[in-house]
C-alpha cells in the first residue's frame, strides 16, 4: 500500500494529473531510486518501490483503454479549474513572501513559508483560509504595503472554492464507472508514492544539495495546452 489515504482523496488527488505525466515522472524518479538503492529504501516502508512499479504497470495498463483515456481528460480539466489554480499560485507568493521576511530575521509560522500538499479544492481553501487568517493577525509579520489587497485576495479566493462546488466535484467523481474511479485512485495512489520517495531522497541527501535537487516532481507540472487559463 503506497498511502493510507481514504480512497475519496486519492480518487480527487489522481483526477489532477495526466497518467502520461505521472508516469514520465514515475519512470525519472525510479531511476534515480534505483541508482541510490539499499540506502533509499532504508528510509522507506518495506517494499514501497517495487509496490510503485506494481502500481505505474496498472496505470499503463489503463491507459490503453479508449474510454478511460477520455474520461481522464475531462476529470483532468475539470479537478485544474481557474478557481483551483487561481489559489495555489496566490499561496505561492505568500510563501515567497513569508521566506523574505524569515531572511529579514522575523519568526514567520510554518503555515505561511512552507506549503503542504493537498488533494482537493477544499482542502485548498481551508489552507488559503488559514493563511488568510494569520495575515490579518499580524499585518505587519510580511514585507511589503500591499497585504491587505493580498489578504483579501485570498479570502476571495477561498470564498470561491467553498461555495459548494466542492461537494459538487466529489458528487461528479462518486458517479463515474468503477473502471474510472479505480484508476483515478491508482493515480492518486502513485502520486503520493512518487512524492514519499522524493521526500525521503531529499533525507538521504540532506548533505548533497546537487543530489538532492535531482529529486523533483517538476514533470508533473507540465499543462496541455487545453488545461492552461
């Protein structure tokens, strides 16, 4: 098992990405996993990358069948809305805003500087909310004299993911054909398993920047042009 996460999660997390995507980055990072062998796997569950090659075989497999690979473009399209995009770039500029200000010598919380992964729009915006809520706080903890239109930005924001177009997007995907909904959590599931093997990576490289940076899941960025705003 790559995660314990409920199978509704990985059903939405696994709707985000192009398995093509997913399994390009899976074929990048195993490589590299392979190259750093014993020592990686040490840091890892018992079996976890031979189960991630179990599960990138099964999401090719998928892949070959017409009908699923529509649907995947539609869960794709329809999981990268503006609204979801719109709020995970505003998190990104807070964030770059928050580690200025650590290099300024301020006690900036976690919740600003870093951002955790989560799989699902409402999940987005409880994270915006919480951000928002620390920049009312203390206006002055961020640099810059625009925080307020920020704040408020991402209040918008968070307002729009909230709306009830959450539980709508859940409904939508609880609908799909079993064939639809197992491989969008295989997706998911392989997602977050690429993701543990990247963390762990940047552990056993902790002391090698160059290694470490080897490690990424930038393939997964990738948009077609269809997806992009």
């Amino acid at each position: 098992m790559l995660s314990e996460m409920g199978r509704e999660g990985l059903v939405g997390l696994g709707a985000r990405f192009r398995a093509a995507h997913l399994v390009e980055q899976a074929s990048y990072t195993l490589e590299l996993a392979a190259n750093d062998g014993k020592a990686l796997d040490r840091l890892l569950p018992k079996g976890y990358v031979t189960e991630v090659k179990r599960v990138v075989k099964s999401v090719l497999h998928a892949m070959s069948l017409p009908a699923v690979a529509a649907s995947e473009a539609r869960e794709v399209a329809e999981a990268s809305s503006r609204e979801v995009r719109s709020a995970r770039s505003w998190r990104r500029k807070v964030a770059r805003r928050a580690l200025r200000a650590r290099a300024l010598g301020r006690d900036v919380p976690e919740v600003l500087a870093r951002i955790s992964e989560v799989d699902s729009a409402a999940a987005v915006a409880a994270q915006v909310g919480l951000m928002v809520a620390w920049m009312e706080t203390d206006a002055a903890l961020l640099p810059g004299d625009n925080i307020d239109t920020l704040a408020k930005e991402g209040k918008a924001l968070a307002k729009k993911l909230g709306n009830g177009k959450t539980s709508e997007q859940a409904a939508r995907l609880a609908a799909l054909p079993a064939t639809d909904q197992r491989f969008c959590e295989e997706k998911g599931a392989l997602y977050v398993g690429l993701r543990v093997i990247t963390d762990a990576a940047h552990e056993l490289h902790a002391t090698d920047r160059e290694s470490a940076g080897r490690y990424n899941l930038s393939i997964l960025g990738r948009r077609s042009a269809s997806e992009r705003p």
